[in-house]
C-alpha cells in the first residue's frame, strides 16, 4: 500500500472515533494512554515555589504509599478550586514536575570550605552544629549594645535571614521570633502561604 507523506500526516492528526493508521483502529490505544497517566496518582496539593503570585497546583504522585514504594511524580497541574489562579499555571509553574524530577536537585546539606573551589556534601547533624557553631562565633563578634551616639540598639549586625517563597506565615512567625531574639534586623521574606 503506497500512503502519501500528506495522507499520513492527516490520518495521524485526526483524532477521535474510527482512527485508522496502516489498517488497524488505534482509538482504543489512544483512550487508554489518555487515561492512564493520573489514574492511579495521589494528589497532593501545594504551592507554586517561584514567585509571589502563590497559585494552587496539584502534584501527582505514583505509588501507594506502601512501606517499599518509592513514590515517583508523574505530573503537576494547575488547581481548579484555588482562588488565586483557578486551574492556570504561567509556563514557569507548568514546569514545576522537571523542578522536582531532576537529577541536579539538591538533597542533602552542602558546605564550600574557605578557598575550596567546590561544595561538598556534609550529613545534617554536621551541618546544624556548623551552623550553630558559626551563628554563635559571629553574633558574639558583631553584637552591638550602644550605637555611635551611645543609644541601646541590642542588634547583631553580622548576620542577615533570607526565606523561601513556600514558607508559611506560621514559619515566618518562629523565624522572625528566633532571629529577633538573636537581635538580627537584617531579615527578608516571601510571607504568602
Ligand atoms: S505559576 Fe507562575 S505566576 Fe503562578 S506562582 Fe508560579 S511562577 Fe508565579
């Protein structure tokens, strides 16, 4: 059977009942490959992490959740019922699944050590006594009580916070809490869950 390049390219375009490529039906496959992708997801909903719009999206997990699945995300969509964005995602969000399904995500704490040229992975029990250790040296060493016109100011001016987009306000009330009480006034963040 001789099939033009044209007659082709329509034949796979058409979609719906009584598709037909080189003689066989292909309309059961389709519906079935149309179904299957979220059939048998969890849906988890979330946050958009990168920028201050905050829309609702719904991640698709595959796995049951049982002891020796390893839960795999299959897609991420746009929540319908969210007030913000009513189901749409920006092209940024609509990429959301290669955020969470990357080989370059990061997983564990990293540390660059004074002159290295590289980061290398620590475990997190390391990582949180460094921090401590060096959150301690520097409020120590930039501690000011009085400022230049001998006023009680009680601030650490050697430190700064920064927060993520996806903390919530719960969150951000301990962090403000914390760093304040460290006499931090350097803080930022993204204050919108
Ligand atoms: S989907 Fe786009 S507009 Fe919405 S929060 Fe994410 S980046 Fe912002």
């Amino acid at each position: 059977m001789e099939i033009s390049r044209r007659a082709f390219i329509q034949g796979t375009l058409i979609g719906g009942a009584g598709l037909s490529v080189f003689g066989f039906d292909v309309t059961p496959v389709l519906a079935q490959a149309r179904t299957l992708k979220i059939s048998r997801t969890t849906e988890t909903r979330s946050t958009c992490p990168y920028c201050s719009v905050s829309c609702g999206v719904i991640i698709h997990t595959l796995g049951d959740k049982a002891k020796n699945a390893v839960p795999q995300v299959v897609h991420v969509e746009g929540d319908p019922d969210h007030p913000i964005n009513r189901g749409t995602l920006c092209p940024k969000g609509a990429s959301l699944e290669q955020d969470i399904v990357n080989p370059r995500r990061l997983l564990k704490p990293q540390v660059r050590r004074p002159g290295s040229d590289r980061w290398d992975d620590i475990p997190w029990d390391q990582a949180l006594d460094e921090i401590s250790r060096w959150v301690k040296k520097t409020r120590d060493a930039t501690f000011l009580e009085k400022d230049a016109r001998g006023r009680t100011v009680n601030r650490c001016e050697g430190i700064a916070f920064t927060g993520g987009c996806t903390d919530t306000n719960e969150f951000n009330y301990l962090v403000v809490k914390t760093m304040r009480s460290l006499g931090v006034c350097y803080l930022e963040n993204q204050a919108r869950v």
